[in-house]
C-alpha cells in the first residue's frame, strides 16, 4: 500500500490520568508513521476536536488516547459521526471493555474464569466487600486505566482508605479478592494472539511507576508456562476479546490465584505503544517490529458500531 498518499490523524492526549502514556504512545506511533512515509496530523484531542478533524481533513484516523474518551466510546463516537476510519474497536466495544464490571459479567455469562466481585458506588458497602470477598482485597475504579486509583488492601482501615481515593475517580469503584499468583498479558493483532508475557513488578505490585517508569519491573516471554497452558491462556483472551465484541488489536490481561487457577483482569483496546508498553514487546518476540506493528493496525481502520 502507498502509504505516502494517506492522510493520516493520530489522535493523543485528553484530559484523563492517562494523557501523559497517550503522548509517548504518540511519538513512539509517529515515528513508526514516518518509516511507513506517513506524515501523521498529530491532534490533541484535549483541544476542539470536531474543528480539527475538520481542517484535517484524514483518510484514516490512529487512536491513540488511554483512558476516557479514546478507549470509552466517545471517542470512537465522533469519527463514527465524521465517516472517519479509525484504528481498533467500535463504539459498543469499547464502551464495554472499558466498563470492568460489565466486561466481567459478561465473561461470567460465558463461564470465562474472572475473579468474583463486588461493585462499591458508598463507602458504606465496604462491609459487604468485607463479608462476601474476605479482607485480602484489590481495588479499582471501574473506569479507568493504567492503575490509577488501584490498591491492594489488607484490612478494613485500608480498604476504607482505598474506596475513598477510588470514588473520587469514579462513580463506581470494583472490588474483587486479591490474587497473589503470576499476572501475565496477551497481545492480540487482528485476531491473532502473541506470545504470552509473564509480568514481574520488582516491588510485587504492577501499579503505574512499574509500568512506566520503572526499569526494574521484568517482563518475561517466553512466560515460562508449558506450551499447553500458554495456548490455552492465549485462547482464553481471544474467547474474553471476542466477547465483547473488540476488534483488530488489543491487550488481555490475566492473574493466577494462589491455587494457579487463571483468571480474567481485563480488555484494553488502546493499549500502551510506549517503550515499556507490552504489545510492542510482545509483537517483536512474534518478530514484528513496530512499524509493522503500526502498519497491521493501521490497515484495520474501519468506521466501526
């Protein structure tokens, strides 16, 4: 394909927690775009977005925003108003992966293992976390990414602590048991699954600063899993992917329980594309580099429900 004749806007940025991940994400795309002949639009879409989407004018559209609006559907919403292609999964997709609990019911309705939960929207429900999950808890506001507002408490004094931070992110906050096993992730391009990756914080707990920041946080592939239970991890993020409807790329994150039961965390459709990012190491242990990283995504652009 002639890529120099695209016009091509990547979109970074925003307002969320994650606007910082989404601009190196962006540089890092950019200059993936570049090698391929594209000379990308960069947009902030933290600015009027309907205006320069406009004056822009793009053949295809490269999202590239964590969080809320890039991975929410609103997002998605506008270029599927504008008649814009764009990178990745659709409008109810994306809204879908991005609300945890309902990703989870969903995957629950299928007999997909996810850990049990409890949706917290008061701080007074923090009794039924306690009763129904054990004091052992992980937390997080059901819409947001990166770790942001995450905790591992331990009693009834931190989970008190930990809901209170949580609900000033959001609206509603999920609580399930703590896992204490081995997380791992697995990248997914056009509904091929990439090698497994085995996450090990150096701290224990994978929160923002091991993501990105840390050079410490070891990132295994091959995971050490034998080659039976790689694929079957491998083939549970696509049945997880699939059902909710995402498409083209995208990265499925997995934890182990003390027993080594496997369970389903979580979809992100606009996954990390920083140099720690794990789609990008995943995708070069596959032997894709991020150009064509880049260029397999890109292709994909459709105006998706």
């Amino acid at each position: 394909m002639l890529w120099s004749s695209e016009r091509v806007a990547l979109l970074y940025g925003g307002h969320s927690a994650e606007r910082q991940v989404s601009y190196d994400s962006k540089n890092a795309v950019a200059d993936a775009m570049r090698q391929m002949g594209i000379q990308p639009i960069e947009i902030d879409v933290a600015q009027d977005l309907l205006t320069a989407l406009r004056e822009a004018d793009p053949t295809r559209a490269f999202v590239c925003v964590h969080g809320r609006p890039g991975e929410d559907g609103v997002l998605q919403g506008i270029l599927s108003y504008l008649g814009i292609p764009y990178t990745g999964s659709g409008v109810a997709a994306s809204a879908l992966a991005m609300d945890k609990p309902r990703s989870k019911q969903i995957w629950q309705s299928l007999d997909l293992p996810t850990a049990p939960m409890v949706v917290v929207t008061a701080l007074e429900q923090a009794d039924i976390c306690l009763a129904r999950l054990g004091q052992h808890l992980f937390v997080k506001p059901a819409h947001e990414g990166s770790s942001f507002g995450a905790f591992q408490v331990r009693s009834e004094v931190e989970l008190i602590a930990a809901l209170k931070t949580a609900l000033a992110m959001d609206t509603h906050v999920l609580v399930e048991p703590m896992l204490t096993g081995a997380e791992y992730t697995v990248g997914i391009v056009k509904d091929l699954a990439l090698p497994v990756i085995r996450i090990e914080p150096a701290g224990g707990f994978y929160d923002y600063t091991a993501k990105y920041v840390s050079d410490a946080t070891r990132y295994h592939i091959p995971s050490g899993l034998d080659s039976l239970t790689e694929a079957r991890v491998q083939e549970m993020a696509i049945e997880a992917f699939d059902a909710l409807g995402c498409r083209t790329w995208g990265r499925v994150d997995v934890m182990a329980g003390a027993d080594g039961q496997l369970y389903l965390l979580e979809v992100n459709t606009v996954p990390g594309m920083t140099s720690h990012s794990l789609v990008p190491k995943a995708a070069r242990a596959a032997g894709m580099d991020m150009v064509m990283l880049v260029e397999q995504i890109l292709m994909d652009a459709e105006v998706a429900p």
